[in-house]
C-alpha cells in the first residue's frame, strides 16, 4: 500500500527532462505554493507558498534598512494625469495599465490607475515634500502590491498582480543617484546570492531593454535550468527626467533652485519562480535552508508497541531544534505512513528530515536525510541540534555552489555570426558575443534568434577589433545574450 502511495506522489509531478514548464506547475500546485486565482492571470500564494514570500522579503527588509532606507506606504490609484506625465514612462506602460472607471453608481471624472510601478504617484509627493538641500537624500522603500495587465501569465513569473518592493530615492546629484543605483544592485546580488542560493550576473541594460523613462537600468539576471535566463531585479538611474516633469526642485546651497536626482529598484514575487526553477529537481522543490519555513522536519516511524515513546521523543526533539533557534516541525499526522511522509516534505523541498523509529532510540541516534544530496547520517541524539545547524550551513553553501557551477559551465563565448547562429537554435545559457551597439542589430537579432541582451558588464569588455555576431558589422563591446523569460 505504502509503495503504491509512493509511485503515484512521484508520478503527479512531470519530469523535468520530459516538459520543463509541467513540471514548474505541477511543483508549484502539488507542493502548495499558489494556486490560479478566479480571475484569469492572477495568482494565490498559498500559506506554504507565502511563508516562503515572508522569510525572503524579511531578508531583503533588513539588507535595505541596514543601508539607510525607510518603508513607506504609497496609494494603489493613480490619477491619470500623473501617470501621462512622463512621455516615455507612460508609453511604456498604457499597454498593461488596469483602469478604475467608476466609484460606486458614479462614473468618475478622471481615470485611476492601479499602479503599474509608483513613480508617478511619489514623484507627486517628493515635489511636495522636497525643499531644500538639507531634505536630501530620500531613501524610501514601498513593499505593496502591482497590477499589470499581461497577455500571457505564469505562476510567480508573470502574473496580473504580483508583490514586490520597489525604493524610490532623490538625491543632490548625478553621482550619488549612480552610486545609490549600483549599491542597490550589488545589495541584491548579495541577497540572491547569500540568502536565496542563487548565482547572478550584474550588469546594464541595453537601450532597447531599459526601464521607459529610465537614464541607466542595471540588472541582476540569473539562469534557469532550461537554458532561459531570468530577470531577478532591476535598479534604474533615473536621472532628473521625472524631476522635470514632476518639477521635483530643491534650494541648494547656492541659493539657487535644482532639479533632484533620483533611482527606483525593485525585486518581485518573481524570486520565488526563481527558487522553485533553479534547486528544483524531480522530486520537487529544495529550498535553501534560509527560506525553508521548515528547515527539519521530524518524521517518528511508529510501530503498535513503541508508538507513544517514539512519539514523545520526536515531539522532545523537535523542540530542542526550536529552541535551538531552527525551524522545525514535527509530522505526526496519523493517516499518513512514513514513506509518504518521506515523500510529501522532498516535494516540498525541507533540506533536512529527521527520522525517529524504535531502533533510532535504542541505538541513541536520529536518521538525518540531507534533501539536497539525500545523504544518510545516524546522528547521535545529544549532539543533535549542533549537527543540524552546522549541516543546514552546509546545505546552503553547497546548493550555491552547485548553481554556480551550473551558470558557469552554460556561460559560452562566441566571436562569430555563425557559431552564434548555430548556438540559439538551441537554448544554450548565456552567450557572451562582440556586438556592435545598434539597436536594429540588436532587435534584428531577438527577431532572427528569440534572444536578447540581458547585460552590458558594468566594466565593459573592450570587443573593437571583432565583427559583431549579429550584423557583421564593427563590434563595440562584449555582450551577454540569451533567451529570457
Ligand atoms: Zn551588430
């Protein structure tokens, strides 16, 4: 029975290797991360799903206080002469604006937006607030909710409405706008790599691929195991175009009236997509230990005789672990055999599992499973809870190594039209390629390929001398193509 029980947990979850996408979904929807909404393009997180959204945004929440930032809460509407402002900002984003038309019985007079991103909505505020030199800089962060209304939707990657946090700060000048913007991105790759195990690229948007009203958009972009990469967080130096337009002005020292200097950044729910897709694996989710709402999971194997001793004695070592300061839960639902069990928290990706049986007590031992190597310890039971935080260290280290290793070996170097060609009729990772700086080459190329450039290293690698891999033409720099969601 508990065999049968076994075959068809893992048989409900498609292999990676036979359809990537399926497996994505079956992960999130078996392991109970989110479910579709009602409404067409929207998204639940599920508890389980949000626990995770918790433990990385207070993560991230912490990194951006500790740099001198503070949260704020701005309105979800934005009338809509805020929002048409900013030619470029509003270009860019009429196509995925959702409209409030009418409160009530009552048509309103003017339109509301639900916020695609705040700048029009902040900027409004920050001409307000913002008078003299002494009220810079302003380093404030929102954590809210954003509605965009996309064509095609995917579970965390892409949804109508998402979470994120995105800052909005103003500055007295160029140069502090810039390095905030670059601060910021280097905060986010250590986060992602630190915290959510997860190697990334950081470097500078294209033009064709810059934030609509932005000066400078940097990227930190991280590569799926299906050969796609994946934006993970942008930060944007926005120089004074919505200071102009919003006519943000300050009286500087000079006694003179000055445009601000300002940046927006953001991650989304989008890292968690990025989690599931990067350690999954065909048992499911694998969680690095600092997101893990369950870091140990305690499973008793419980026989008749023994029942209420062994049961008493994983509820004692679940304790201990949480008073030791780990995450640990204790699985004593009676319905379920061990072996589901087993099953069930792989799918859900706990790094470790803590078998209790008979023979474990006899002996003076705890059978640990390491999800990400499933690696088998007898553990002696007094030397426990230093074991498993040493051992979930370990684990999150080694999960970081082995997606780094990963990026590595699918970050290829090409110098030539046709191997270049040849690699994006498959999906083959990163492509660093000469290209010659034109956008027509550049569009010419996400035509003829599906790739695009994900980044420009922030220190430029000199390419002149080269023929740019798309057009032939005289190369400039060294970029990094790829396919991306
Ligand atoms: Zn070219």
């Amino acid at each position: 029975m508990e065999e049968q029980d076994e075959k068809k947990f893992v048989k409900d979850i498609c292999r990676r290797d036979v359809d990537f996408s399926q497996w994505y979904i079956d992960v999130i929807r078996k392991a109970e991360l989110a479910d579709y909404a009602p409404v067409r393009g929207c998204m639940v997180i599920r508890p389980y799903g949000y626990a995770i959204w918790e433990l990385l945004r207070d993560a991230l929440d912490e990194r951006i206080k500790a740099t001198g930032h503070e949260n704020a809460y701005f309105p979800l509407l934005i009338p809509e002469s805020f929002l048409a402002k900013e030619a470029e900002h509003t270009e860019g984003f009429t196509p995925q604006v959702a409209w409030v038309t009418q409160g009530g019985t009552e048509v309103l007079e003017e339109r509301l937006a639900l916020r695609p991103t705040s700048e029009a909505i902040i900027c409004q505020m920050y001409a307000k607030w913002i008078r003299s030199w002494r009220d810079l800089p302003v380093l404030i962060n929102q954590w809210a909710n954003i509605v965009r209304w996309e064509k095609v939707t995917r579970l965390f990657l892409r949804t109508t409405e998402f979470l994120w946090q995105e800052g909005h700060t103003a500055h007295r000048t160029d140069d502090e706008a810039r390095e905030e913007a670059l601060k910021i991105l280097e905060l986010y790759g250590d986060f992602m790599n630190e915290i959510l195990a997860i190697p990334v690229y950081k470097g500078v948007k294209t033009d064709r691929e810059r934030f609509p009203g932005a000066l400078q958009t940097y990227t930190v972009e991280a590569l799926m195991p299906d050969g796609r990469a994946l934006q993970t967080g942008t930060s944007h130096n926005l120089g004074q175009h919505f200071a102009k337009v919003f006519d943000i002005t300050y009286l500087e020292e000079d006694n003179k009236l000055h445009y601000v200097w300002q940046t927006s950044w953001g991650v989304t729910t989008r890292l968690i997509g990025a989690l599931i897709m990067v350690h999954g694996d065909d048992a499911g989710l694998k969680l690095p230990p600092r997101v893990a709402p369950v870091q140990a999971v305690v499973v008793p194997i419980t026989f008749e005789k023994t029942k209420e001793d062994v049961l008493a004695k994983a509820h004692a070592l679940a304790d201990e672990l949480e008073v030791a300061g780990l995450r640990a839960k204790l699985d004593d639902r009676d319905e379920y055999k061990p072996g589901w069990k087993f099953n069930e928290w792989e799918l859900r990706g706990a790094p470790l599992r803590l078998e209790l049986g008979p023979k474990d007590v006899e002996k003076g031992v705890v059978t640990a499973v390491r999800r990400d190597t499933r690696e088998k310890t007898a553990v002696p039971r007094d030397k426990i809870a230093a074991w498993a935080k040493d051992t979930l260290e370990a684990i999150q280290g080694d999960m970081l190594a082995a997606a780094s290793a990963y990026l590595k070996e699918n970050t290829k170097t090409v110098d030539n039209h046709d191997d270049f060609y040849l690699l994006f009729e498959g999906r083959p990772g990163f492509v660093r390629a000469p290209w010659c700086g034109e956008t027509p080459c550049e569009d010419q190329i996400a035509d003829e390929t599906g790739a695009t450039i994900r980044f420009i290293p922030l220190e430029p690698e000199d390419a002149r001398g080269k023929d740019c891999a798309g057009c032939g033409g005289k190369a400039k720099v060294w970029a990094y193509f790829a396919k991306a969601y």
